[in-house]
C-alpha cells in the first residue's frame, strides 16, 4: 500500500512536460528598472552571471543524447522540465520542477532580446497555446537562436528556434538570471 501511494504521489508532483486542459497560462510582460551606481563596479555583476549562464548550459549538454524519460533528472533518462531543474540546481538556483511552475518564474522577455541561459516556452499540443514544453537558449544571435531541451521522441537534444516546428509552437521567453 505504501509504495502505491508513493507511486501516487511521485506521479503527481511530476506532472512536468504536460499542462491539464483546465489550466490557462496568461503572461504578461512585466516592466523593470535597473538601476546602477556609478561607484559599484557594474562589471562583477555581470562576469558572474555570465559565469553561471555558461556554467548552466555546458551541464545541459552533458545530458544530450540521453533518452527521455517522463518525470528524469538523470543521466538514466531526462524529461523537459527536468533538464532546467537539474542544469539550475547545479549552480544551487532553485527553480520550479514542472513546466507550468517554471512559466511563471523570472521575467518575461521579448523574443528579440532573448540571450543565453533564457528559457523558451513551447505549446506543443495541436490547437493549443497552453504552455507544455521547455528548453534553455544556448545560442542567441540576431535571428538566430538554439536551445537544449529533452524532446520526447529524440531525448536530449539542441534545436533551432527557425525549424517550423519550433517557430510555430514558440509561446513565450523568461528571463531567470
């Protein structure tokens, strides 16, 4: 009975790639202000999170190739939401396990300022724009832009944001560093 109810419960709480259809994501793009001192030395800043961001997305990528696997963080099989946990976790940034947990942290970003370590949204259900996929920008150039993610057919695995596929099921970017 109790490994029943553990089962349970590990499936619940992992509900990590697929949104219920009750669910509606609405974002809403959130106005910041940086301010800075003309005293403090900007550039620290800026080298550590750069530091982290690369960090972040060279971990990624020692799990590309691995199988998908609903619910994985590890080498053993991997799931979208996952792949952003663990590769996060690892410079001990916390974020939200599931997908639609993830949708909501950080700050939205238009797609045009969309820079390295930024998460990418995916709807990828047919008729639907309900966020259900994610993947970390590793390359972000003017009109160009690649992500890793765990893709359920192919594992893990980087993408380019050009493929039909991609373009047309793009939904939002967060910004979390």
């Amino acid at each position: 009975m109790k490994k029943i109810a553990l089962i349970l419960i590990l499936f619940l709480s992992f509900s990590a790639c697929k949104s219920s259809k009750n669910k509606r994501v609405v974002t809403k793009k959130a106005r910041t202000t940086k301010t800075v001192s003309k005293k403090s030395n900007t550039n620290t800043a800026t080298r550590k999170s750069n530091a982290n961001v690369a960090s972040i997305i060279d971990y990624a990528k020692t799990f590309e190739g691995v199988k998908y696997k609903y619910g994985g963080t590890t080498k053993k099989g991997m799931d979208c939401s996952g792949l952003i946990y663990t590769s996060f976790k690892k410079e001990a940034i916390t974020l939200p396990r599931t997908t639609h947990g993830l949708s909501t942290t950080g700050d939205w970003i238009d797609l045009k300022e969309v820079q390295e370590g930024d998460l990418l949204f995916f709807a990828t259900k047919k008729n639907s724009r309900k966020v259900n996929h994610v993947g970390i920008v590793t390359t972000a150039r003017v009109g160009y832009v690649e992500f890793i993610h765990a893709s359920s057919s192919k594992g893990v695995m980087v993408s380019n944001l050009a493929e039909r596929y991609w373009y047309l099921s793009y939904v939002q970017a967060r910004r979390i560093l």
